[in-house]
C-alpha cells in the first residue's frame, strides 16, 4: 500500500538557535478554534451539516470540521460554521464564541487573531 503523504502547512512560531524551533500546523489551529467554540454554552456542534452530525452521533466527531483558519507568520483569521441549541440568543452566543475562540487561539499559540467569522449554519432542536 502506498499512501500519499499528506501536505500540511506549518508556522514557526519560536525560534531559538541552542535549542530549536517551534511549529505549529495550521490544522491544530483549528482544533484548538473548534473545541473553544463547543465550549460555549448553546453551541451544539461544528460543521454544521447533516453527516457531521450523524458522524457525531456514532462516536466519530471531527472539531475541526466547519473551521477554516487562514495563517500568516503574524496573524490568524479563522471562519466557521456552527449549529446552535434551540433557545440560545444567536447574536450573543456567536459573540461569547468569537471571544472565547480569540482568546484560546492567542494564549496557546501566540499568534495575533485579527478575525473569528461565525456563521449558523443551523439549529438543533432536542424534543424531551
């Protein structure tokens, strides 16, 4: 079997000549984007889309998917999808994401975030 290596782009982030560098690939970026997102209250999901969220239902979840990050050596702009629980205001829970994602971003990583664009891309209505 003769698997294609997978492209990924990579940012150095530190540089230090005794003992290395540091870098970081761009799909951790938007790991790191993804689980921030899911951790504010009324967020349901990444993505955003029916196979994600029947993927999700059997175990298989992908954070990053629904998540785009666009990163120079300086910055970092990040665009999203989200599905959002029924009864949560939409303005301010993309709010609390933006922030939430903004700052996870910087203090893991150290870039600079000049952007998080949030787009619903759905509501979960959950029947009791």
């Amino acid at each position: 079997m003769n698997k294609e290596q997978e492209i990924r782009n990579t940012y150095k982030i530190h540089e230090n000549g005794r003992v290395g560098e540091v870098q970081i690939a761009d799909e951790v970026v938007a790991v790191i984007a993804g689980l921030a997102a899911t951790e504010v209250e009324g967020v349901a999901s990444t993505g955003g889309n029916v196979t994600n969220d029947l993927a999700g239902k059997f175990g298989k979840k992908n954070i990053s998917k629904g998540v785009k990050v666009s990163v120079s050596p300086d910055s970092v702009s990040v665009d999203m999808a989200l599905t959002l629980n029924y009864g949560y205001g939409v303005l301010e829970t993309a709010k609390q994401v933006q922030e939430k994602v903004k700052l996870a971003i910087e203090n893991m990583t150290g870039l600079h975030v000049n952007s998080v664009n949030v787009r619903i891309a759905g509501v979960n209505i959950v029947k009791e």
